[in-house]
C-alpha cells in the first residue's frame, strides 16, 4: 500500500500556563536576593539561636519562681528563714523568707524585754539588720513585703530606742506617707502620738538603763541540799542526809513496840471447850504439873468441871454450851453420866 495518499499528520504545541502574579513576584524577589543567599543564611542561624535562648531562660526562670518554697514551708526558726534567704538570693522566696526572718527575731527580743535584756537586744538587732537589707532594695521588693518591713522597722527602732524616740517616730510616719491606706494605720497613729509625749520618752530612758537578766538555774546536785525548785510534799528531816533508811529498820535503831492494849490471851469465847478427857491415873500428877506451869500459860478450864446437871437436864447434850455457830454435831455430845463420872474422880484426891 502506498503511503503517497495518506493525510498529512497534524502537530499539536502544547503551551505553558500563564505564570499569576504572585509567582512572578516571587521570582523576580529570588532573583534580586540570591547575591544575599549566604547573609540571610547567617540571620536565620541566629534568629533560632534566640528564639531556643528565650525558651530556656522562660523555663529556668520558672524553676527558679518555685525553687526554695517547699523548705520554706518546713521551717519556722527564723535562723532557717534567714538560711533560705542567702541559699536563693536571686529566687522570689529569698525577699519573704527573710521578711519571715525579721518578723521571728522581732517576736523572740520583744518576749525577752522583760527577763533577758542582751539576749532582747541581740535577738532585736537581728529584725532590724533583715528589716533594713529588705528596704534597701527599694521597688524590687512586692509592695506587701516593703509596707510589712517598714512597720516592723518602726518596732525595732520603739523597743530599742531610749530617750530619743524620734527614728521610731520617723520610721511609723514614712510607713503612713508610703501607705496611706496601710492596715497598720490605727497603730501607726497612736504609736505616734505616744512617743511623742515626754512622759513616754522618760519611760524609755528608765527602761533602757534596767538590765534583767534570768536566774541561774540550779544543778542537779543542789535540788537535794535545801535549794532549787520546791517539791510540793517532798521534805527531808533535818541531819538525815541524802541517805535512804532501810526498808526493815524501825526509827531509832529498835523494833517497833507491841502494842500495850494487846490482849495476852484468846478470849474464851473465841475458841470452842474442849471435849471432857478421861481421869487420869495419878491424881496428884495434874495437881503438880499445873503448879508448874506459869499461870499465864494456864489453858480455859473446861466443861467437865462445871457443875453436874440436875437430872432433868441430863438429856441435854453438852454441845449446847458452845455457841451456836460453832456447834458441833449431835454424835459428838458426851452421854449425861459423862459430868457425873469426872466429879467423882475430881472429888477423890480433895479427900486424900
């Protein structure tokens, strides 16, 4: 087959898109910044550099806002709040724990004023050295902590003072000027007007020149000898020294007494008779052995030597004669030819 009379092919041309506006622009900006290609390399570089710099110093800082509180919330002598306070000087907690300091020395020489005047004043000087470093900070420290040294300042100053009060007044008068509107202003006005009177300034300077001072506190050893702290209810005799008498020894070297209405012997009543015993053989042997014997020793008489009973009363048994509580049962009475028998027995050696 020819190819003579096949149609000619057709040509298609493809064109390109119409470039917008903006990507023209941002063609011809490449363009005119490519001779800068190495500078703003560098000016990224450090826009990051800062950028990573401010997030670490953001999260360091907050470390640092909250590092020191948990040991403050654990301490109470003002020792440990002053120890705080130089352990994070740069921390937020430095300025209340050493507000918190100031206030502890201050309670401690204000207690003492009265009993110990050098430990007052040293304890006193303390709450003024923190008051003052507090105040030479000026506005970096909060308003609440600034207006609550200025009025513990002004204390101070009161209770050190002597017959110059004026730095006490000027120090309540510059918390009333900076504060106005101060929770302490009620005090504030009437310390003030005190120590502005004669009288006040006449009390402090007789107050200054006393010293109290505790007492000594007795040892051990002196608690024994007449000295130290009275024991309610516990004396000593006189010349008997710190020794303990022995638990078994009577005062005085001896034994105790007997006493002098002790009865010598068991009533009769107390202990039953005993039963009547046969006639001896010997008649004169219990005539010598009782002459023998002391007379204290001499034993209750018994029942056999009574009177023999009437005939009619025969019957009874002997038992009745013991008390009724300690009667012995009826098998045990002696038949009534028991009494009769002993007299005669007894009736014999009387006529020998």
């Amino acid at each position: 087959m020819s190819t003579e009379n096949q149609p000619a092919a057709e040509h298609h041309f493809q064109h390109d898109p119409d470039k917008t506006e903006l990507e023209k622009a941002l063609n011809a900006g490449l363009d005119k910044i490519e001779p800068y290609s190495n500078q703003l390399l560098v000016a990224f570089v450090a826009i990051a550099l800062l950028f990573g710099g401010w997030i670490y110093m953001s999260r360091t800082s907050g470390q640092v806002s909250s590092v020191g509180w948990k040991e403050f919330a654990s301490t109470t002598a003002p020792s440990d709040f002053k120890a705080i306070a130089e352990k994070y000087p740069n921390a937020p907690v430095a300025t209340w724990a050493l507000l918190q300091a100031a206030r502890g020395y201050t309670s401690e020489g204000l207690q003492q004023a009265l009993t110990n005047r050098e430990a007052s004043d040293e304890s006193l000087g303390e709450a003024r050295d923190a008051y003052k470093q507090l105040l030479d900070q000026g506005q970096k420290v909060p308003s609440e902590a600034r207006e609550e040294a200025l009025f513990g300042m002004a204390t101070c100053l009161e209770a050190l003072s002597g017959e110059d009060t004026s730095e006490a007044v000027a120090a309540y008068e510059t918390l009333l000027k900076e504060f106005p509107q101060t929770r302490h202003r009620r005090w504030a006005d009437r310390r003030i007007a005190i120590l502005k009177q004669p009288q006040t300034e006449a009390f402090y300077a007789w107050f200054r020149k006393q010293n109290p001072s505790p007492d000594d506190r007795p040892l051990p050893k002196d608690l024994m000898h007449g000295g130290g702290i009275d024991l309610p209810g516990f004396e000593i005799p006189a010349g008997t020294g710190s020794s303990k008498p022995a638990m078994n020894d009577a005062p005085g070297g001896s034994a105790a007494p007997f006493p002098d209405d002790a009865p010598e012997k068991t009533p009769a009543s107390a202990t039953p008779p005993a039963p009547a015993l046969p006639a001896p053989s010997d008649p004169a042997a219990p005539a010598s052995e009782k002459g023998d014997k002391p007379a204290e020793e001499a034993k209750p008489a018994p029942a056999a030597e009574k009177p023999a009973p009437a005939e009619g009363e025969a019957a009874k048994p002997a038992g009745e004669s013991k008390p009724a509580e300690e009667a012995k049962p009826a098998e045990e009475a002696k038949p009534a030819d028991a009494p009769a028998a002993e007299e005669k027995s007894e009736a014999k050696p009387a006529a020998e």
